[in-house]
C-alpha cells in the first residue's frame, strides 16, 4: 500500500504471459499493469515475493529472466517508469540462483534476500547488495547436513545487525532449520534443527515474525497430527 493505491504482482498474465506488476485502487477499481514482464537480458520474468517501497521506487525479485535466465532483482518507479535489472543471477559457484518465493529486506540503502538454488553448492544463498545495484556479495552458501539449511523458499528478518531465517530442508534430520546469520557473513548459526515429531514442526515456510525478542514461524508437517505447527 502506498498513497492510497495497491501495488502487487502476479507470476502469469501480462502481454508476455510472464508476470505483472500492477496497481489498483483500495475500492478495488482502476486496476492497470505497470510493467509486464519479458523475460530475457535485462528484464526478470515470474515474479515471485513481495514489492519492497523505498521512497518512490520499488524493489523485487523475479524467479527466472535476467542473462542467464535465473532470475534477477529489479527496481521500477511507482508510476511504472525507469524498470532496471539491478542484479541478474547466474547461479552457481558465485551467485544465487532462482529466489523463488523470497522477498528482499531493506537497510537504509542496502538490500538483503535468498535464493532457493546457486552458491557454491547449489541449494541456495544469502546474499546483500546495494539499492543502486553495486556491490552484490554472496553472504552464505547453504551447505545442508548438521549445522546448515539448504533451500530456502522465505524471507530475511533483521534484528540488530543479524539476519534470521529458515529453510524447508537441511539439518541433522533434513527438515529445516531456523538460523541467524551477521550482515558481514562471518558467523552463521542454526538456531533450531527441525526433526518432525510431535512436539516438533517440519519443512518451514513463509518468513519468521519479530516481537521483542521473539521470533514467530510455522512448518507446513510435524505437531501431533503431522499437519504443520506454529
């Protein structure tokens, strides 16, 4: 929401059948695509994920498109001008690949988010870049097994400069995992190991939410009915 309209996107429709960026009124009238996406070098396609607002300009993610066809953060005015791929994934060993159903997460000018596949072992990485799309780093490569996550289909939560997340596989018993990584990369740590049992959750996703020092999540298994928890 911003001014009084609603901003979204879609992962099909558009001239190209590849996903729209549109606006509408909060009534629900006036409903008009801004940008449909083509696909390619230099624009995204299937976006996937939410729009981030920073002044006039949004930021986000499309899950395929871009040079390599895996997928690219882009930037577009909020009036539908001045689209830009400010980032196109090229996957594996030193990229992301595919953020699939991530969101990018803001800090004054620099944008954190996740990408299900890429990184040294191609099953996901954390990544930050700046708002103007200069130096994009490579935070994390998800590794899996004790210890790690490996494919992450969320969003980031910062807190305090550290990064916390999940992923629906990875850990001792490759259910997922939440985990807290430092924006500079150094120090990864998972902080719960998902093993699916009943007083337990499996396969995490969506984003976790803060409140204080609490964190918030739910798993789409485990619990005593093996049909998620929060």
């Amino acid at each position: 929401l911003a001014n009084g309209k609603l901003y979204g996107l879609t992962q099909l429709g558009g001239s190209n059948n590849l996903g729209v960026l549109f606006r509408m009124n909060a009534d629900g009238s006036s409903c008009t695509n801004l940008h449909s996406f083509a696909g390619g070098k230099g624009d995204g396609e299937y976006p996937m994920g939410d729009l981030i607002l920073s002044g006039t300009t949004f930021y986000g993610m499309t899950s395929e498109g871009g040079a390599a066809n895996q997928g690219a953060v882009f930037r577009v005015n909020t009036d539908g001008t001045g689209y830009t791929n400010l980032h196109e994934f090229a996957g594996n060993p030193n990229d992301g690949s595919g953020p699939a159903e991530s969101s990018l997460t803001l800090d004054g000018s620099t944008l954190y988010g996740m990408t299900q596949q890429g990184g040294s072992n191609n099953i996901g990485a954390v990544f930050k870049m700046n708002t103007d799309g200069s130096s994009y780093t490579n935070l994390h490569s998800f590794a899996g097994g004790v210890g790690d996550g490996a494919s992450p289909q969320s969003s980031l939560t910062l807190v305090d400069g550290a990064l916390y997340g999940m992923t629906p596989f990875g850990g001792a018993s490759d259910y997922g995992v939440v985990f807290r990584l430092t924006t500079d990369g150094n120090s990864y740590t998972n902080l719960h190991e998902f093993t699916v049992s009943t007083s337990d959750g499996a396969e995490p996703y969506g984003s976790l939410t803060l409140s204080g020092s609490t964190l918030y999540g739910m798993t789409s298994y485990g619990g005593p009915n093996n049909e998620g928890v929060v």
